[in-house]
C-alpha cells in the first residue's frame, strides 16, 4: 500500500514508535523505535533501532519478517499501527545518525510541555550511534489505533 | 541483570509513563499498543486494564503469550516483562482498585467517557529483562517508609483509649509520612456506611459525615476491604459526588439537611483509603489525600495498610479490656441546672435525628445515646453515667459484635463541643462520663 501524505508525515515527526513482531512459535515481542524514514513513493518504512536494545526483535524478525509498528502522538493519543510480514533488516544510510538526533528533539519537544523532564525522554530514546540498525517493511496494512470508537479502524491508503 | 524481582520495579506501573504490550494473533500477525494500566498484584502477576473488545483482548484469549514494555518513571530504564495471559476479573477488589485508578487516569488524559474497565486481564510474569541503554541516576530517597511505619506502630503503644488512638495515629501520619490531610471513618456495617470520627488538616473537622459503601474511594475501599489509591483525581470518585449519592441511596427530605459535610479538600488530586480490619471484620477506613497528583506512592499504600492493621488490632484490643474492665454502675450523683433559657432539644424518631434549637447536631445510634441520657436526666437528674449501660440498654439497638459504643461517645462528644452546644459530655474515668449541663433543656418528640 502507499501510506497516506498525512501519515508519512506524522510517522517521521515526533512521535513514540514501537515495534513488535513475533517468533516462530508465535511469542510477541517488542522494542522503542529511535526514529523512521520513509520512501518518496510512500510504500516503504525504515523504523530505526538499537541493535543493543532490539535483539530479540532483530531475532524475530529473521525467524518470521512480521512487524507491527505504532505510532503515537503523545499529546493527543492519535496513533496508528502498520503491519507487514515482508520486515527485513537493513544497513543505516547516510543521515540516519542525524535523522535520529532531530527524533529525539522532536519527541523531547513534544512531551517537556506534558510534563516530563528532558533528560527522562533524552535516556529513553538513548542509543548509540554505531549500533543503529533499519528495520524495513513496506506497509501490508494500517490502522487508526487512538483510543475511542474508531480504535481499530482500517486506514485506506 | 538476571533475577530481577517485580516489587524491585514496580514504581515502573505508576503509569507516570505510559506501557506498551505486544500481542500475536493465531494467524501470527504481532500487534503493538500502549495499555492505560499495568497493575501489579504480586512478584509473578500483573494485571492489564481491558477497556475495548480491542485486538490485544482478541489475541490473548487465543495465543496466552504476550511481552510488555514498561519504563522507570525517575531513570527511564525500560523492562520487558514476558506474560502469559490467565484470566480475566470483572468484580472484586482488584477489579474495583483498577477501576477508581483507571478513572482517574481517564480525567488526567482529557479521556473520561472513552476509558472504561471491563476486566482487569491478569497475566503471569514469565521473566523479566531490563532492556540494554543510558538510564539515570535513581534518586536518593527522601524517607524510608520502613522507619516511619514502625515510629507510627511505637507511637499507638501510649493510646489508652479509642480516642487517643485515633488522634495517635493521625499525628504518626502527619509526622513520619508529611501526609498532610487525613481521616479515621468507622464503619457501620448494618446500615453500610462509614461516619467520620477523627480528621486532621480540615477547616472542618467533618466529624459525623457519612459515607454509603461503595460510593467515592472511601467507600469502595470499605466496600471491597481493599486499599484503593488513585494518583490522579476522578470527577466521579470526589466527595461531593460520594455525598450526592449517600443521600440519594438513603432518599431525600430532611436528609440533606442533616447531612454534615465530609471534610475533604476541594482540590484533591491524590488519595488513598486503607481499610482497617480485625479478625475479618471491618472496623473502619483510614484515608489520606493530597492536593498534588501522584503524592502517594506503592510504599505509602504498604505503609497505611500496615498502619491501618496495626490500628485494627489495637481498636479490637481496647474493645475487649474496655467490656473486661467496663466501670461499675455510676455514681448516682444528681445535678439539676436552674435559671437561663431552656434550649430546645427535638428528636425525630425515624432517624434517631437530634436538633439542638433548630441546629442540627447529630443521628442515628449517636442521636439515640444523647436522648437516653437527656431523658434519664429529665426523669432523675442523674449525670454520672456508664459505658455499660448504654450497651446493655435493648432501646439503644447497638450491634451485637464491635457495638463501636467508644466511636459513638467519640463522635457525640466531639459534635456537641464543635457545635458549641450548652451541654457537654465528658469522660470521668475508663467506662464512664458526665453529662455536663450548661443551661436547662425541653425535649420535643416530632412524629411525622
């Protein structure tokens, strides 16, 4: 599917980003995602992560290449989920090391206002540099997660 | 990091920052999704909040597994915690704690009338791995709760009666926890409510004031004999809705206006009730509030439940050397007042009501004690009278087991003094007291 404008947008700012999928005998697992490109044509999403942190996520998707990711605007709880079963690993590019510098002051920027201390969010969404790795998928499906009625819905690309 | 042990972290499911779970559908497609509460029940359970028919519920109830993401809210180190789903509460005091927490989140998060409990999903915890990063530094504590806890036990020692205990352990709150707003509340269990006896920290002492069982976080702790502790106010878990209730539960006419205030602050934003219980019996509820969100912790809700223990047994203690040592029959000492105007004592049998010159003073057992006195008074002017009496008195209609006799007399006493009333009872030795008579009075039966 091409992910909407609005969506590709909204998975690249500030947002908190999580990422599942599950191993061959089905055990979920999960792990913070530190920042997300996506491609000019919209069809595929690298989420970010540290290799230290993600190991079992890194393991399940070998094993499997599902992946489920949400992403949630702290402030509103507007929140999506895209789901692939095609989830490869892939090498970090040019700018992905700054890409995650301007995530991590983005979500800071979003959540000091709600409360939170600064240097809590700055150690949340640590990682070293040298350790980045992209976990790569092109969404199979979408879904409009914010609590309420609509949680659940299908997003139409 | 191995053998890390749930208590060790739970300060992580304060919710002060928000938990994520990972769940698989049979089909093997993962889901991710923040959950509202991870509550902890004990070192190998948890408890999620289960609000929508949403895809986590779906999965779960097919595939049990399932890996949650909590995060220390001082140093931002993250766990996963691997659960396995068991089953589901939809009553009882887990499912009613989670329920008053799960509101005041609700309100705090602009999402009342979105957030609701439908169960509380309880998951057993397989393993716990701290997740590789930078956290902080974890603060220094300011207090070890431990240490208060036992000053507070040391202090009750010195109680020599209900009310000393009472004031005892309200003063071992304020100076060994800061807390700065509390109230002892005991209960009644035949008509299901709690009434006020002691508070400290109030413009009014709300001596007298009623809560119905299961109405505002005092009265659903009561109801469920379980501690409930909210970090964020809730519109529908607040006084003055407990109090609306208490008086449409029990029908209206002239019970708003023998309804005394509870004390409580308008502002509060944290609160935690304890019941106080001995030998499976509830005595009562001893609450504590805070006009800051989040003041009472896991170890504040250990420390009052331990203090509330420890004030359930010493009540039930003083009960039985109280029956054992119950004085002898009073004196007959005699007294007649003479001179000033009579004030006017009405008493509406119903509810046992007493106005004194229109100003409402008090109801129910406590009401009926001061007509007993008032009209053996008027019939043979005695003043000296005994603990023992009042409970053999068959008119008196106390409950058989932990009549509270000590709690009404606490309550009466204490009414008659805030509302000035021109008399006065005052205790005379262990088992006994004076009715002291300031001017003379004329009772009024009023029939409706």
């Amino acid at each position: 599917m091409v992910l909407d404008e609005k969506w590709a947008i909204f998975v690249q700012g500030g947002v908190s980003i999580v990422v599942g999928s599950r191993n061959a005998q089905n055990i979920p697992t999960l792990v913070r995602g530190v920042g997300c490109r996506v491609t000019a044509n919209r069809k595929m999403v690298t989420v970010l992560l540290g290799r230290a942190q993600a190991v079992e996520v890194i393991e399940s998707v070998r094993a499997t290449g599902t992946v489920a990711a949400a992403f949630t605007w702290p402030k509103t709880h507007v929140s999506i989920q895209l789901k692939s079963s095609d989830a490869k690993l892939t090498q970090v590019k040019p700018g992905d090391v700054e890409l995650v510098q301007r995530y991590a002051d983005a979500f800071v920027a979003g959540l000091v206002p709600l409360g939170y201390a600064e240097s809590l969010i700055r150690a949340l969404v640590w990682c070293d540099p040298a350790d980045l790795i992209g976990l790569s998928f092109s969404p199979g499906e979408a879904f409009l997660q914010t609590p309420g009625p609509h949680a659940g819905e299908v997003l139409d690309s | 990091m191995e053998n890390l042990s749930l208590e060790a972290i739970r300060e992580c499911l304060e919710g002060a920052i928000p938990s994520t779970v990972a769940t698989c559908a049979p089909d093997g497609t993962p889901n991710v999704t923040y959950v509202s509460q991870v509550h902890f029940i004990d070192a190998s359970h948890v408890a999620l909040s289960f609000q929508f028919f949403n895809k986590t519920r779906k999965n779960v109830l097919v595939n049990p597994h399932a890996t949650a993401l909590i995060i220390h809210p001082d140093t931002a180190q993250q766990y996963r915690l691997d659960l396995e789903y068991e089953r589901t509460e939809q009553s009882g005091p887990l499912f009613e704690n989670m329920k008053a927490k799960l509101a005041g989140i609700a309100s705090h998060t602009g999402m009342s009338g979105v957030f609701r409990l439908l169960g509380s999903d309880i998951y057993r915890v397989l393993r716990i791995t701290a997740v590789p990063g930078k956290p902080l530094p974890l603060p220094v504590r300011r207090k070890n709760p431990l240490a208060g806890v036992r000053a507070c036990a040391e202090g009750l020692n010195a109680a020599t009666d209900l009310e000393s205990l009472l004031d005892l352990t309200l003063a071992g709150l304020r100076s060994h926890f800061g807390v700065s707003h509390a109230m002892v509340l005991m209960a009644d269990q035949a008509a299901r409510k709690l009434y006020t006896v002691a508070s400290y920290g109030y413009r009014q002492s709300g001596v007298g004031s009623e809560v119905a069982f299961g109405c505002g976080v005092i009265g659903v702790s009561a109801e469920q004999r379980a501690p409930i502790r909210i970090m964020h106010m809730a519109a529908e878990y607040s006084y003055g809705q407990a109090v609306r209730e208490s008086i449409l539960k029990a029908g209206l006419g002239r019970h708003l206006e023998t309804a005394i205030p509870l004390p409580g602050i308008p502002d509060s934003r944290s609160q935690l009730a304890a019941p106080i219980l001995a030998a499976r019996q509830l005595l009562g509820v001893l609450f504590v509030e805070s006009p800051d969100d989040m003041r009472f912790t896991y170890e504040d809700e250990d420390a009052l439940v331990t203090i509330a223990a420890q004030l359930g047994t010493a009540i039930q203690s003083i009960q039985q050397s109280a029956d054992a040592h119950d004085g002898p029959p009073s004196a007959r000492a005699t007294k007649t007042v003479d001179g000033g105007e009579p004030s006017v004592i009405r008493h509406y049998p119903a509810d046992d009501s007493i106005f004194i010159d229109d100003d409402y003073l008090i109801k129910g057992v406590a009401g009926a004690i001061f007509l007993k006195l008032l009209r053996d008074h008027a019939t043979t002017h005695r003043i000296e009278f005994s603990n023992k009496e009042l409970r053999l008195d068959p008119k008196l209609r106390l409950p058989d087991v932990t009549d509270n006799l000590e709690a009404r007399l606490i309550l009466l006493e204490r009414r008659l003094t805030e509302r000035r009333a021109p008399m006065r009872i005052e205790k005379t030795g262990r088992g006994r007291f004076r009715l002291r008579l300031d001017r003379p009075f004329k009772l009024m039966n009023v029939a409706e």
